[in-house]
C-alpha cells in the first residue's frame, strides 16, 4: 500500500495505520489487511477500477446484509489517491458442523423475503470484471437475455469464440421464452456471484458473504454457480430446498443459468471452458 493511500485511510477512519500485510482474495484487485490504532481492516484497491465499481459493491454488501444475510460492514468508499472500499476485517473461524444448512436457510430466506416488482437494479454492477447492464424490466426471460445472455455473447464475438458455439447461442437467445418456461418467477434480491470462494467463515462459525453482484432477479440463478464449481457441502442446497422446493423445469433452468457462468468463464479465462459450455449447448 503506498504512502498516499495509507495516509487516506487514516484521515477517513480517525485511526493510525500501526501495520499493512498483503489479504489473500487479490486477483482483480489489491487487497490489504491494515490494522489500525482501534482494530483492524480491509482495503480493496485498483487504479484501473471502472468509475462506480467500489461504490456498487458497497450497496450491494449493504442490501444483502438488510435482507439477512451476514456481510462485511462497509466502513468507508473513496476516489482518492485511488479508488478504495475499507469493509470490516472478518476474523476467520471454524465452521460449524451446520454451516452449510445456515447458509442454505439463509440464502432461501433473503430470496423469500426480499423481492421486487421487476427484475434489474438501482444502478449497473459487475460480476468479477464483466459489466452488468441493470436497467429495469419486467420480464425475466426478456432481462436474462438481453441484460445477461446478449452481451456476454457479443463480447465472446469480439474475442473470436468457436462459430459453433456462437450459433448455438443465438439459438438459445431466440427460444429463450421456451427454455425458461415455468411458473412465474419472483424478483428476488441475489448475491449473483455465490460460490465457495465468496462466502467466508466468521468468527462464530457462521458464514459471511463478500463480492457480490447483486441484482433483482430469478431466484434459480443464484443457485447455478454453486451446482457448477462445488464447494458447498450437500446440506446447503437441502436446507434451501426446504425453503424453495424446486420447481418444475429447474433443471432445464439450471442448465442455462450454468451456462452463462462458464460463458463468463470462458470470457475471462479462455478456451478451457469451450467443452462444457458446447455441451450444454448442444442439449439446450
């Protein structure tokens, strides 16, 4: 952290920066573990973070935690000499033989619980470095595809995808009122990034969630990328199932919802999600 920065801290907290080690979690941005005259931190950093970026995640952390769910307390946002997002230092711990369930009851409750009149967000967000357009709308299949499913297609264009799978995409995007066919769905606050790598455990064994892209939107799809990377032990999705049973046609749903994160994936990492996301593809 330089001089600049640390000084910044300190003048926005009211607190003398006593020590600054390296977090863990920095593959986008810098992290910084700072310790303070009356605690701890966490400073995210990045000079190349798009205009808005730490002020979303802000409101988002802050909307999940409204809506039950255990989150960072976010202490301070700011643009100079970089931007910055100071939350609170989450002191790790052991989890709970039932933390998986608590995070399966929590999440249900928070679908359940807080819901709007339309699916979208008070302002666009990102999900890791991917823009997400949030302008409101009153369809979910409409929003999915042409706020989620199109531009990550259109970006996968520019970065020279398999034809195939491009044609296969736009297959999907045409039928997608089809695909997604099932009881009408709820507007439901989601973290829109929940996997293993974003949920942490606090000090009294409970879960905590960081990193989100939150939006209002179909419940399912915030189950899709712990079905897809794991790490979630087999009580969290029971748990939440108790709550929400799967409707007809999850599956189908699923598949989709899986789909656009390894298109994301592929996006962002390269050709080594070309093989899953074909064969979704190929059984939509």
């Amino acid at each position: 952290m330089n001089r600049e920065l640390r000084q910044t801290v300190e003048r926005e907290l009211g607190s003398a920066v006593l020590d600054v080690a390296p977090a863990s979690g920095g593959c986008i941005h810098e992290t910084w573990l700072v310790t303070l005259g009356n605690g701890e931190c966490f400073v995210k950093t990045s000079r190349e973070a798009p205009e808005g970026l730490f002020e979303a995640e802000a409101e988002g952390l802050a909307a999940l935690a409204q809506g039950g769910l255990r989150a960072p307390v976010v202490l301070t946002v700011g643009f100079e000499p970089q931007p910055h997002l100071v939350l609170e230092a989450i002191a790790p711990g052991r989890p709970r033989p039932d933390f998986g369930r608590r995070l399966g009851h929590d999440l249900a409750r928070l679908h359940l619980g807080s819901t709007a009149v339309a699916y979208g967000w008070r302002r666009d967000n990102w999900l890791g470095p991917t823009p997400h357009a949030n302008a409101w709308g009153c369809s979910w299949p409409e929003f999915f595809g042409q706020r989620r499913l199109a531009p990550l297609l259109a970006r996968l264009v520019e970065h020279d995808a398999p034809a195939e799978l491009l044609k296969l995409g736009d297959r999907l995007l045409a039928r997608l009122d089809q695909v997604l066919a099932g009881p009408p769905p709820r507007a439901s606050l989601l973290h829109g990034d929940l996997w293993h790598g974003n949920v942490l455990c606090g000090p009294d064994g409970d879960p905590v969630v960081i990193d989100p892209a939150v939006s209002y939107g179909e419940a399912e799809f915030e189950l899709a990328m712990p079905a897809l990377f794991g790490g979630f032990d087999p009580g969290f999705a029971s748990a939440y199932h108790e709550l929400l049973p799967p409707a007809e046609g999850f599956e189908r749903r699923l598949a989709v919802y899986r789909l656009y994160h390894l298109l994301n994936h592929l996006l962002i990492f390269g050709s080594s999600y070309v093989g899953q996301s074909l064969a979704i593809l190929r059984a939509i």
